[in-house]
C-alpha cells in the first residue's frame, strides 16, 4: 500500500507520457515501443525490484500496488532503501551491475537512416560532413546489407552494392568518423547461422520481421521469409552467433546496432510462449532476452579485445543491461509533437531504474504523419525541436524513414533550420568535457545523465510530475519545446497545408524547483527558484537553465570528438551557492581506467568568499597534458581569469 499521495518512477520505458507511474496497470511484455523492467522507485528514496523474467502484470490502484508473473519458483523480490533517488540506483547497480565507460566518441553527433543502399552512398554522407564543416561523429548502416531476406542477418556484405566493405569502413576512418552495423536476433533459413543453431536446437517457432522473403510492401504472406529468432538463452547459442559476428569485428566496425532486441513478435498467440529456450519455457524468462542477446556479444567483444570500449546500440533492455555497455534508444516512434513530448518521460523512468543511456530516433522514426517529407514546414520545426532534445541525452542520433535526415537536407547554410541545427550539433561538441565527466560520475558514482527533477528536488512538490523538464547531468535544466509554434493553416479547394510563419516570437513556461537560484543559459539572467518563467522560444532556442553553484567546462570547436585537445577550455562559474565539478579525462577508448589510468581535477566553487579552486590533478594516463590554460569566466560580470595549470592547485579570486 502506497501513500495516496506518494509519486513512484521507473518500470522501464512507455510512450504515455507520464513521469509518476501511479493509477495504472501495465502489461509488461517486451515491445518495440516499450521496454519494461519489474522495478519502481518512490519519492520516499526506497525501491522494489520484483525478479522476474516472465511476462507481468504492474498494477496500482486504490486497492494497492502490485506485480503479477505468469511464472515464478517463487515469490522473489527486493527492497532497497537509498534516502534518495542516486541511492536507490546505486543499490540497483549493487546487485545488477556496475555502467562501464563509452568511448569518447559515442557523446559526439550521429548521422543514420532507413537505410544507406550501398556502401559510396554511407561514404559520401561522411564526406558532405566533412565537405560543410558540421561536426560528426558517428554514422550507421542499418539493415539489408546482407541482400535478401532468405539471408536475413548473414553478418556478411552479400549485397552487391556493398562491393567493398574493408574499404568502406576504412575510408569512414580516414575522415575521423566511426562506423557501427545493423544485427538482428534472427536469421533467414539460407544463413549459416541459422543452419547451425537449427542442429541444436537454438530457434525459437513464433512469426517475426520480415515475414515475407520479398522486399514489398505489405508482405506477401505467400512467400514466407523463414526467419527465425534464436535462443540467447543457450550458452552455446550465444558462441555461434559471436563466432560469425567476429569476422565482422575483424572489418574495424566500432560497435553494433543490435535491433529487434526485444525481439519481434508479431502475431502473437498463447502457444508461442510454449517455445522451450535453455532456460525452460520461453513464457518463463521472456522478458529477459534483450539482457542475454546484449550480453553475449558484449562478453564475446570484451573477452577477445580489451582495448576497444564495448558499444551496443539497442531497441530493448532488461534489469542490468547497463553492465554491457548498451545504450537503449525508444524504439520505431512516429514523427508528432506528442511522440517528442513522450520521449522526455519515457527517457526519465527508463534512466530512473537504473539504466542511465537512453536515447530516441531524432524526428521520429515514422513520416507518415506528414504526406509532404521533408518539404512539410511543420515537420522541419518538429525535426528541428526534437534535436533539440537530442542534444541533452546520452546519445546524440538522427535517424528514421520515408526521408533522409542529414543536414544538408533541411537547406544550407544561412537557412533557418540548417543553422539551428548546426547551433546545436555545434553546441554538442562544446560540451563533451561536461558530459564525458558526466559520464564517469555514472561509471564511479552510480549517478544518472538523464535526471528526472525527483532526483535532484525531491522536495518539491511542484517538480515531481513534471514530464516536458529534466536534469542533463547535475547542473543543466533542460526544457524541450514540444509543440509547434512557426507554422500556420493555409486553407485551399483541394486541401489544408501549413506554411511557416516566424512573424511573431513565441514563448514557453518552465517551472524552476526550489531551493536554489537559476541562470538563462543563453543570458546569464539570474532567476530564483520556485517558480515558472517564461522566455521567448525562437526557432534555434530552448529554455535552458544553469543551476547556480554550477562549474561548467565548455571544449573548443570540432569537427569530430578527439581533433583537438582540451588545452583550453572556458570554465563557467555560475555564483549564488557553493559548488563543485569534477573533470575526467582518460585515454577516451579502451579500459585502462578500470586500472586506474585516468586523471580528475576538482573545480570548488566558495560562494561567500568568491573563490574558485582548482585542486592538485589526481591520477595520470598516457598522452595527458602536462600544461593547460583555463579561461575561468563568472558569467555574472566582465573580466574573466586566465590561468595556467600544470597540475597544482591555482586559486582564482573573484
């Protein structure tokens, strides 16, 4: 029984909108669009975690709060009591599973779609990256690569327009880019894979994507495609598929998108979980098969190279996945503004169970909504807001259907949506120091990126079900615009269309918890907490606010994440509170710092006595800088201090 009034977070991942996950029922079931995890934690600073693998039923109602299982040997549970949200997720990774570290790489900007056809066509979007001047980092070839879909899954380039693979991927990495690959937890009957596990019996009998061996659409259902989902369950299952994934490790390829993790089940009937996996019945441990299918290959990678940091981009997740060194992304959403408003709270409970990177398809995954692409002014407003919130999660990706995503797309430079996009690309990369650190804080301090206010608030009560704010770390309020304000009907004979109209500057409210002062980032305009504020919402602005007592590290500007070093970064010192931040820097892509080859300086902000202090560096790693300037700027007046550290503590008086 919980309080009448008592907000509880978490329970993985839906697209309802909601922060607190009171007064509902959940089916818990694996989805495309929802990722669920038997785990809640309340305002109260306590938790449960019900451990179990099969599909649940959450509900809460007056009568009480409950989960119920199909299957279980037992009643089997945990309550864990933390004083606050960090502790209950501290005690969470306790038990399920310490986060490691992503490359430094991962935190920069990604470029994807459904799908680049040929191998010249990936290359070439690196290329006009590079050719513009727009940071990136990351691109993704998705699906298909294979060739048919009798091949579904081969992890082989048996598509003949991906003629060349080892130099595909080299040419990505002449132009400082990385490159990850689409995989499946299936395979089409003509693999080698399939015909493997199918001799130990390692394939699940239950209807799955594609189900057609055509590439039309809709299927035709009278061409079966064959394709079948294996069990990962199976220890020698999970052999089969590394073994074959390896030869694709071998190309360079720096991570994997692993999709359908949850995985597909499509027409679904009662008898499918009659399926027998390693581990019993699959309605016993189905809940859990995005957690082995991403366990395996990370175990597989680690065991065979410990220089290259794991990276797993993901569709589905389950209690301990962020041991792996997976980041989870929300699933096929369609392209609305109440998908982008989702998205903010789906993100918050899925990091609140303890899993803390998360991230979502910029635009939206779907276009359907808009019959003209990319030529919809609307949809070009929602692209632009929506990377907008890309910006401040762990995972910085555009990606969808129907229409291609990169840019240069969306105009030239000069052009409205082209520079807010580029403002915030840009933005990204100047704030890698800030969300690499925040990164370690995550790794060594079982902290979280996204922070739901309850984390940082939980106070006040007028911040607990808030679902359109978060924290980005612990100093940075982020408030997405999710609704459309610079587009208007234009009314003919034949249709209604919207047309853009920037005539007048619009505004949104965000409320400010209490307990402390605030800072417009854009301004320095200082604002006390407790309160909503409005401020004017142009096309290239979000409320964004800096808690005060904040020390924010800004990098300088790049075109890809490791091209220059931190030599000089600009420390921002926001006063009206004692505070402190702590920079980290290793050698951004192996697991050395696991051994302690890392170094951290500690920024200490003394309000009362206007000082900044910079500690003596602690720990050292090859490659480190031995001299460095800091720019320290208090946003609040003229006349910033440039210092010299060498690695001694320096003193900064303001």
């Amino acid at each position: 029984m919980l309080d009448s009034d008592e907000p509880i977070y978490g329970l993985g991942q839906q697209q309802q909108g909601k922060m607190s996950q009171r007064n509902g029922t959940l089916n818990m079931v694996q989805g495309n669009l929802d990722d669920y995890i038997p785990f809640f934690q309340s305002v109260k600073g306590y938790g449960v975690f019900w451990d179990n693998y099969s599909p649940t039923v959450f509900t809460d109602n007056p009568e009480g709060t409950s989960f119920r299982s199909d299957v279980g040997d037992g009643v089997d549970y945990y309550f864990m009591y933390g004083g606050n949200a960090d502790g209950v997720i501290a005690h969470m990774r306790d038990l399920t599973g310490q986060a490691p570290m992503f490359p430094l790489w991962t935190y920069g900007y990604w470029q994807s779609k459904e799908r680049y056809k040929s191998q010249d066509e990936l290359v070439d979007v690196v290329k006009q990256y590079r050719k513009i001047g727009v940071p990136l980092d990351g691109i993704i070839q998705d699906w298909q690569y294979w060739g048919s879909n009798y091949l579904w899954n081969a992890m082989e380039f048996l598509n003949a327009e991906f003629p060349k693979p080892e130099k595909m991927v080299s040419d990505v990495h002449q132009m400082n880019a990385h490159m990850i690959i689409s995989i499946w937890n299936s395979f089409g009957p003509q693999t080698k894979q399939y015909k493997e596990l199918d001799k130990i019996g390692a394939l699940m009998n239950f209807t799955t994507w594609p189900q057609s061996g055509s590439d039309l659409w809709p299927p035709k259902r009278d061409y079966p495609s064959g394709v079948r989902v294996y069990d990962p369950y199976n220890p020698a299952a999970r052999d089969i598929y590394w073994k074959y994934l390896e030869q694709m490790y071998k190309l360079r390829l720096d991570g994997w998108w692993m999709d359908s993790s949850e995985p597909d089940h499509l027409d679904a009937k009662p008898s499918d979980f009659d399926n027998k996996t390693y581990l019993g019945s699959f309605r016993k441990v189905r809940n859990a098969f995005p957690l082995m299918t991403v366990g395996g290959v990370s175990t597989h990678q680690r065991a065979v190279d410990s220089g290259k940091r794991v990276f797993i981009l993901t569709r589905s997740a389950f209690a301990g996945q962020q041991r792996y060194g997976a980041n989870t992304w929300s699933g096929d959403v369609t392209s609305s503004w109440n998908a982008l408003r989702n998205q903010i709270s789906a993100g918050l409970n899925f990091s609140l169970t303890g899993i803390p990177y998360w991230n979502a398809d910029i635009g939206g995954f779907f276009l359907s909504r808009f019959k003209r692409k990319l030529e919809d002014p609307e949809y070009r407003e929602l692209y632009v807001r929506w990377l907008q919130f890309g910006t401040f999660t762990p995972m910085m990706r555009s990606h969808g259907a129907d229409a291609p995503r990169e840019i240069y797309q969306f105009g030239q430079k000069g052009t409205t949506y082209y520079d807010a996009i580029e403002k915030y690309i840009n933005l990204r990369y100047h704030l890698l120091p800030y969300i690499y650190s925040t990164a370690w804080d995550v790794t060594a301090n079982q902290s979280s990126m996204m922070r739901g206010l309850v984390m940082d608030f939980p106070k006040d009560k007028n911040a607990l079900d808030l679902n359109d704010e978060f924290m980005f770390g612990r100093s940075l309020l982020v408030s997405p615009v999710t609704n459309a304000m610079y587009v208007k009907p234009v009314v003919s004979e034949k249709e209604t269309i919207q047309v853009e109209d920037f005539s007048t500057v619009k505004t949104k409210e965000t409320y400010l918890p209490a307990g402390t002062d605030w800072y417009d980032f854009w301004t320095a305009e200082k604002f006390s907490g407790g309160k909503k504020v409005s401020r004017q919402t142009p096309l290239d602005l979000i409320p964004l606010y800096v808690k005060a007592g904040a020390v924010i590290p800004v990098g300088p500007a790049v075109q890809y994440a490791e091209e220059k070093k931190w030599d000089s970064l600009e420390i921002r010192v926001y006063p009206g509170a004692n505070g402190k931040f702590v920079l980290y820097e290793d050698e951004h892509d192996n697991y050395n710092y696991e051994r302690g080859v890392y170094s951290t300086v500690t920024f200490t902000w003394d309000d009362s006595k206007k000082v900044l202090t910079i500690s003596d560096r602690n720990g050292s790693f090859p490659g480190m800088l031995r001299e460095r300037k800091f720019k320290v700027v208090m946003v609040t007046s003229q006349g910033d201090k440039v210092v010299t550290y060498t690695g001694k503590k320096v003193v900064v008086k303001f």
